[in-house]
C-alpha cells in the first residue's frame, strides 16, 4: 500500500472513531433567553451558554478543554428580556432565562402583570448580580426631580421587559404623563442621540455597551434619585434597594449616580431533568468559569457562588438545589 494510500486509511479510521465519540456522547441544545443586544444580559447569557457548553468531540475538562456539561450545545438568543423570558420557559419554547426578581416572583405567584396568568414551571439555577436602573438624560439636561418627566419624550424600555413594568409603576406613582416610547436599549439610545425622545429608563447591569457608545459619540447625563425617591420605588417595588453607579462607570460620567437596582437571576423549568441542571448548575460554578466571567465582562465579577442564593424568594430548581446542598452553600 502507498504512502498516500495509508494516509487516506488513517483518516478514515480515524473519521470513524471521531463520529463513534460523538454519537456515543448526545448531543442536546439548550436555549438561554437574554435580551437586546445593547444590555448587559446577552453578553453575561453568551458568556454562561460558553461556560456551561461542551459539544461531542470537545477536549476534556481536565486536559484544558471545555468544563461544560459534556453533549452540552447552549445558545444565548436575544429576546425583549425578563418578561419574555418567563413567558417562554413556561411555555417550554425557552429553556432557561434570565430575568430581575421582580419578574420571577411575580410570575411565579401570579401577580402584578401576571394576574391570571401565572408561571408555576419557572424555578431559580442562580441569583447574578445587581441592575442598576439607568434614567438617562440627553446631554446637558438636568431634572429637579423625576416629576419634571412630566410632558417629556420618554422611553421606557421594551415591551416584555421587566424594566418597564417597574418604569410604569414608578410613573404613576409619581403622576407623571409622559409621552411613552416602547424602545430596546440600543434604539433608546440611537432615538436620544437623534434627538427624538429626551430621556429613557433601562436597568441592566454596568456598564451597558450601547451607553458605552452613546457616551463616545453624542454624550448623556444619568439621573440621580433622591434619597426620598429611592425609598418611594423600594416601598412599592420592595425588589429596588438602593443602588450607586459609581464616577468611571462610564467613562463621560464623572459623578456618582445615586439609584436603585434589582438582582437579575437565571431561571429555568421544573420541567428540565433534575440530573441536567444539576451539571448546568455544577459547570457555571466551576474554577474555569470563574475566568470567563471575570475577563468577559465588568458584571461578570460581580457573579459569585456567595451570593448565588442571594434574594432567591421561589424555590430552586431541584438539579441546583442540590448541587448547592453538596458544595455547603445551603
């Protein structure tokens, strides 16, 4: 046999044995609902789906490959956010999503803008981090209080986001009429550049990469709550608590922002197989996905197994639940 006929041998043989592994190994996607891409949740979501992921074929974790669930496909898909996010995973069209507290519990008791529609299936995998609500202003624009909104150009972020059923209970507990817009944090942005909103709210982690953007080019100011309207949006919307957006922040921010902020979390399906989330569970919070999550983004930091359970008010999923029992976290 020739040279190249062996060689051509090898590479079948060893074609064969590579689609043995694999198809040994299932394969399963796994879809983690986000939000805009301008946010923060579809870059913290990428940067799970890549931690959580190991596709057949990968190199083990021990030999400086993937410390994912093994089979393990997940896929960070941009969505409207939290609202959606919980519509979806009830509806099984979502496998896992992230969402603020507020939404969480509402949909799982029932209540608020889940009235008669409520999500029994959702269940917790983690508490994230702090989403500092952002009031931003068109630059040189200062606001006595948030009732000078009164007759303004308002976005109030999109329609299935959590931020918006906090902005309308924060509007009309205040009384405040404004003229509504229904934008994503990218369109805020370009709309408040362009001069045709005045103001848009958007919580999300910091900093968020369309106000990065925003700040390089045409410039912002950001709102600082009062220490009274601080405690007002914490009485009626008890999942705010008080919140600073530090000077450098952002970059043409150079004061302290006083604000509020509530705790996104990962959430999922009872649905889902106990044994999976288990391993999702046990992958997110693996020494490895420690280093993603500190190179991949400023929040990544702020995501730490101590305050995994932090303001998690519905139960666990039973996969986390578990993992959590065993590393002594519960």
């Amino acid at each position: 046999m020739s040279r190249w006929m062996k060689a051509i041998a090898a590479f079948v043989v060893a074609s064969f044995a590579f689609a043995g592994v694999a198809a040994a190994q299932e394969m399963r996607f796994f879809k983690i609902g986000t939000g805009g891409t301008g946010g923060t949740y579809y870059p913290i979501g990428g940067l799970i789906a890549n931690a959580i992921s190991n596709p057949p074929g990968s190199r083990p974790c021990d030999k400086g490959g993937s410390c994912g669930v093994p089979g393990l496909v997940a896929i960070a898909v941009s969505t409207t956010a939290s609202v959606f996010n919980a519509n979806a995973i009830q509806e099984g069209s979502l496998d896992a999503g992230l969402a603020g507290a507020q939404t969480v519990v509402q949909s799982y008791n029932g209540e608020g803008k889940f009235v008669n529609n409520k999500k029994d299936k959702i269940r917790v995998i983690a508490n994230l981090y702090p989403e500092s609500m952002h009031l931003v202003l068109k630059k040189g624009t200062k606001l006595n209080s948030l009732k000078d909104l009164n007759g303004m150009k308002v976005g109030v972020a999109a329609a299935g986001s959590g931020t918006q059923v906090s902005v309308r209970m924060i509007l009309k507990h205040y009384n405040i009429k404004a003229d509504e817009y229904e934008l994503n944090v990218g369109q805020s942005a370009q709309r408040l550049a362009d001069g045709q909103i005045d103001a848009f709210f958007y919580a999300a982690g910091t900093p968020l990469s369309a106000l990065i953007q925003l700040g390089s080019t045409k410039g912002f100011d950001l709102y600082s709550f009062s220490s009274d309207e601080q405690k007002a949006i914490n009485k009626i919307i008890p999942y705010y608590v008080q919140d600073v957006i530090e000077t450098g922040v952002y970059e043409n921010i150079g004061y302290d922002v006083n604000t509020v902020a509530v705790n996104g979390q990962l959430i999922t399906s009872i649905d889902q197989p106990e044994d999976l989330i288990y391993e999702i569970t046990k992958a997110l919070w693996n020494k490895n996905t420690r280093k993603l999550l500190d190179k991949g983004h400023p929040k990544g930091k702020a995501i730490q197994p101590s305050t995994a359970l932090k303001g998690v008010l519905i139960p666990l999923h039973p996969g986390a639940e578990r993992f959590y029992k065993e590393a002594g976290l519960m």
